[in-house]
C-alpha cells in the first residue's frame, strides 16, 4: 500500500499559561502592562508617528524586566518553554544557548491590525496573550513554501490544517504561542470592542 511522508513540518508550540502556577502571574502581566503603556509617553509618540493602531513598547522600551519583577519573572517561564521547544525542533546548539533578545508590549485597539511580517536575526519568536477580548483577531500564518508553490491549485475550504496555506490559531487570555522565527504571520483586523493586549519577544543564539 502506497503511504505518504511527512517532511519539513513547521512546528507552532502552545501552552495555556492562565492555568496552573502561571495564573497569578499573567493576570500581574496584564496589570503592568496597562501601567506601562499608559506611562510611556515615547512609546506613544513613537506608535502615532508609526501608524501603529494602539501602543507597543517595541521602539521605546528595552528594559522591561529591569522596570518590573514581573517581567523578569516571565522571562524565567519563557526561558523554559523556548528550551523545550528547541528540543523538539532538535536544535543543534552545539554548546551555545538561545537567550532572550527583545521583549516588548502590544496593546491593539479595535480596527487595529498587523501586516504579515517576520523576526529577523531571531530563532525563535513568540507572543503571551493577556486580554483577548470576544471577536479579537486570531494570529494568522503563512505557509513559508509560498513563493515557491507556483502552478499549485487553491487549497478546499474543508482541508487540514497542515495542507493549508494560511492557518489561523485563535488565542485566549494566558495563550503562550512560540515559532520558528522565519514564519511569517499576520494580525487581521481586531473585530473586538476592547483592546487586545499582549508580550511578544524574540530569542536569539548566542
């Protein structure tokens, strides 16, 4: 009997982090997260002048473990899952280790999106949802053989996952999400009344 092989699978890594021991600390993420965005007045500006719909701390703050015990306190969690999950991608890092590079809030207003895009000079990349409100956008991505598929007909409505060429993966409040840096992925239109506010980070090989 004929079989099919599986090859060059793109691994997307999740966790619910709202449950468990974790729990406390993604509802303190959440509330410093607000604090912080509502005092930086730099990573406002830098989000009008940039069309960003909503604030993102990413071009104005670098030292948010530093600022708040919180955030150092995720990093230790994120430490941990992001060595798993080089594990099961079967990283050879030949004595190196992958260390956290950036880290940064993302507070999306209603109506706001984020155009497909990658990590560059990261391994691996990731996001921890805080406040993921009813109708919120889901992370959506992008199969990364795309340029390349040529004369390949669409895909059915009603296929697999893994034969898709776009993937939507819908979030709740303490989703952690991680992936292979090159991945590209967007943000849709967030169809919700409130904010959705989030961490993303990347890691890189040192």
């Amino acid at each position: 009997m004929a079989r099919v092989q599986e090859l060059f699978v793109t691994q997307i890594y999740r966790e619910e982090l709202a449950r468990g021991a974790t729990s406390q600390l993604v509802s303190e993420l959440l509330t410093a997260a607000e604090e912080i965005s509502g005092a930086d007045r730099a990573g406002q500006n830098w989000s009008k002048a940039n069309d960003y719909p909503g604030y993102t701390s990413y071009a104005s703050l670098n030292d948010l473990p530093v600022r708040d015990p919180t955030f150092a306190d995720l990093v230790a969690v994120l430490d941990r899952h992001v060595a798993g999950f080089a594990r099961t991608l079967e990283f050879d890092l030949d004595g190196r280790a992958l260390v956290l590079d950036s880290l940064w809030i993302n507070v999306l207003k209603p109506g706001g999106h984020h155009s497909a895009h990658i990590h560059p000079h990261s391994v691996i990349s990731g996001t921890l949802y805080l406040a993921v409100p009813k109708d919120a956008s889901a992370i959506k991505y992008e199969d990364p053989r795309l340029p390349m598929l040529m004369a390949a007909p669409p895909r059915k409505s009603t296929a697999k996952d893994k034969n898709k060429t776009f993937v939507s993966v819908a979030p709740s409040p303490g989703t952690l999400l991680l992936w292979e840096s090159w991945l590209r992925h967007e943000v849709p239109i967030n169809h919700a009344k409130a904010e959705r506010v989030s961490v993303s980070f990347n890691y890189r090989l040192e």
